[in-house]
C-alpha cells in the first residue's frame, strides 16, 4: 500500500524533471540563434582626429545654404552632425582658438607663438590616461606657431605626456608650410605610425584672406573641403581606424562680417564674422545625418572629445556637446 503514493510522487518528479530539461534546452538553442541574429555593437570611440580649417568663415561654409565651396562635406553630412551655432567667447585669433579646442580653457595669449598655454591638452591627459608613447598622439599643422600647442605652464603637466609635433618647416621660427605638405605628413603619419589622437591645421583660408585675395580665400576653402573628405574616406578604409575615429572639422576662428569686401581680410573682434565658426563631427558615436540647432561654445569641443575619449579634464571649462551624441 505504501508503494502506490511513492511511485506516483516519483513519476510526477520525473516528468517534472524532462520538461525543465527540455525546457532549458530550448531555451538555450533559441539563445544561440538570437545573438546569432543581433547586430554588432558599434565600436567605442578609440581615435579623435581634429582638422582646423584656420580663417574659413561660417558664411562661406555652413553657412551657405547650397554649400557652394564645400560640396564634399555636403556629401557627408548624411553619415555625421552639423553644428550651426558654436561660438568663440574668447579672443579670435590663431594661437587663442587652438588653444581653447586643445586645453578646453578660454585665455589670452600672445598670437605670435610666444606663450605656451597654462593647462594640458587633451593630448597629454589621453597619454597619461593610456600610458601611450610620444608617437601616438600628433600636432601637424602648416603655421609653425602652433608647436606651442605641445606643452604648458601648468608645473603638475609641463613638459610631461607632451605630444609629438610637426609644425611649419621645421618646428617653432620656422615659418609657414604649404598645406599638401601638411596633409601628406599627416596622411604619412596616420598610415605608418596609427596615431590615435591627431590635430591638422590648415592655412590657406587664413592667410589668403590676410592678402585680401578673396578668389584664392575661396580655393583655399575648397582645398579643406577636399582635403577633410579624403581624410574621412581613409579613416573609413582603413582597418585601423574605421569606425572606431571621431573626425571633427572645425575652425580657430572667422573673418569679419561685411563680405568680401577688406573686411574679410582680418579678424580678431566680437563681430558674428569672427565669433561664429564652422562644426562637423563624425564617427561612432556621432548621430547621423543631424543638423543640431543648440548653442555651443568653441571649448565645448574639448569637453565633447574628454567625453568620447573617457577621460577627465578638471580644468576644461567646456561642457559636452550632448546634441551631437548618439
């Protein structure tokens, strides 16, 4: 009489048992052939590359609705963001608006190449995040100037994480370098070397429209245009650094406001000519295809790049371009 019970508990037990077991296996197959049907995660954000286009007015780039003298970064707006309000709160010159992209921090400073900026760039806080060498992280730029950009006064960071440097002919006292020169050692540099942070500027807008040449400002427009598409199309040939690089195209600063006219041939004041420059950013974690309308602040761009990068800057005074994020 005792056995009936028993045996009834262990056959319900039993059955209990194959269908957790069939269960589980069905489970885990269906498992297998989700992840097998999910998309790939995008990549992080391992690489920032920022190319200045020095002197090239928002009105003659963004600005211009039919994009007449940038048609290749109309083409790839599609695949990345467009800022049309960023805005210097600093001075507008050459050194000044480098050093606010690099040092997140607005400060007024001697424009010949004299003064070195008083905080670290974000280069030297991503070597000193990554332990990374000298070689991955580059200054290459056309105005010899700009090797002040490489280090700071700060005594915690001078002289230290400083990144490598390709300015002018041959470093500070130079003097100024064709922009092929400039884009062909960068590309060189990219390709050998796989730097993964890198700052390119170019000169030609600038310097075109201090000789008040405006058809040879507009070419030198043209040029950047070129020369920021070939830039991108490597970076999305190249095993290295597709999708995982954030491009940001940009300016130090612009020209006056009243056309092409003399006063296109300077800069360097408040007007909306000077203040208000150009933004373009691709790459992982870009949205796509975005027109973002917010207001933004040049060292905002800093802050932005600290954000991708994963590191902290205390004295970058940007904050991040959220908008632009995906």
């Amino acid at each position: 009489m005792t056995l009936k019970p028993f045996t009834k508990i262990n056959t319900n037990s039993m059955l209990r048992f194959l269908l957790l077991m069939l269960l589980a296996s069905f489970t885990t197959g269906c498992g297998r052939d989700s992840e097998a049907t999910l998309p790939t995660p995008e990549a992080s954000t391992k690489n920032v590359i920022v190319l200045v286009i020095d002197g090239a007015r928002y009105s003659e780039m963004f600005g211009d609705s039919n994009y007449t003298y940038i048609p290749k970064l109309k083409s790839m707006m599609p695949k990345g963001t467009v800022c049309t309000k960023l805005y210097i709160d600093g001075l507008t010159n050459t050194v000044n608006g480098h050093a606010a992209i690099c040092t997140g921090h607005y400060e007024p400073l001697n424009n010949g190449g004299e003064e070195t900026p008083t905080y670290a760039s974000f280069m030297q806080y991503w070597r000193k995040a990554n332990n990374a060498g000298e070689q991955r992280s580059w200054i290459i730029t056309s105005k010899d100037k700009l090797e002040v950009l490489s280090d700071c006064t700060d005594p915690e960071w001078r002289g230290k994480f400083r990144p490598s440097t390709d300015c002018g002919n041959s470093g500070l006292g130079s003097g100024y370098r064709e922009d092929s020169i400039t884009f062909n050692n960068a590309m060189a540099q990219l390709q050998t070397g796989r730097p993964r942070v890198m700052l390119i500027n170019l000169k030609e807008p600038d310097m075109a429209g201090h000789m008040g040449n405006w058809p040879l400002y507009l070419d030198g427009i043209r040029k950047g245009d070129e020369y920021a598409y070939r830039l991108w199309d490597f970076i999305q040939s190249n095993e290295n650094y597709k999708d995982n690089t954030m491009l940001i195209i940009t300016n130090d600063h612009g020209r006056h406001s009243d056309g092409w006219s003399n006063g296109f041939i300077s800069h360097g004041d408040n007007c909306d000519g000077c203040r208000h420059i150009n933004f373009m950013a691709l790459g992982p974690q870009v949205r796509k295809g975005h027109i973002d309308t917010a207001s933004y602040s040049q060292n905002d761009i800093t802050a932005t790049i600290a954000k991708v990068l994963g590191i902290e800057m205390p004295h970058c005074d940007g904050k991040v371009m959220e908008g632009i994020l995906d």
